[in-house]
C-alpha cells in the first residue's frame, strides 16, 4: 500500500518527467507545508535557484490574513524579483499538489504581478 507521501512523490516525478526550465523560462516550484509556502524560480539546464519567495520572508509574514490569502502575495513577490531580473514567461511546477486553494492562490498573485505561464 502506497503512503500519501509516496503518491505525492510519484506525482511530482510525473510533472517533472514533461517540463524543465531554462534560464530564459524558468520552472516555477511550489512546495507547500501546513504552516507556510514556499515558491522558486528554477533554471534545470544549471540546476541554479534564481529567485525565491516564501509566506516566512519578513515583509509577508508581517501581515495580517489567512494562509491563502498569504500565498497570492508570495506570488506577487516571486513576479516582482521575476521583473527585476528581466523574466516574464515562467512554466509552473505545482509540486504534486492539487491546482486548488494555496497553490492556485500562488499563480493568480504571479499572473497578476506579470508573470506568464
């Protein structure tokens, strides 16, 4: 029998099976734990972090709200550094987690910080 964890991984290694990131499209990776949230942009050809965002960096974590409300400013934050670095097309990695609530959260506040994907 298959733990919850082991069906999560399978998952994930299906995702990572059909998409990768360049530098010019970085992969957008969410991971997702009971407290917190934490996004980043991925080049796989390098295997280098180029920017990341959590629901725990100071100016986040400062703010009042729920947790799904937390993760649509942490993919503001991600889509702001995106922009600094001159990137606007990303592929989104959702991490074997189900497009819903948090995780959808995530990709609405980075298209609406001008991320496209």
């Amino acid at each position: 029998m298959n733990t919850k964890a082991e069906k999560k991984q399978k998952i994930r290694y299906r995702i990572r099976k059909k998409i990768s990131g360049s530098s010019a499209k970085p992969r957008l990776s969410v991971f997702r734990s009971n407290a917190d949230i934490y996004v980043q942009l991925i080049d796989d050809n390098e295997g280098k972090t180029l920017a990341s965002a959590s629901s725990r960096d100071k100016d986040i974590a400062a703010q009042k709200g729920t947790k799904s409300e937390k993760s649509k400013l942490v993919g503001a934050a991600i889509a702001r550094k995106a922009t600094e670095l001159g990137i606007s097309a990303v592929i989104f990695d959702r991490g074997g987690n189900l497009y819903h609530g948090r995780v959808k959260n995530v990709a609405e506040g980075a298209r609406e910080g001008g991320l496209q994907f």
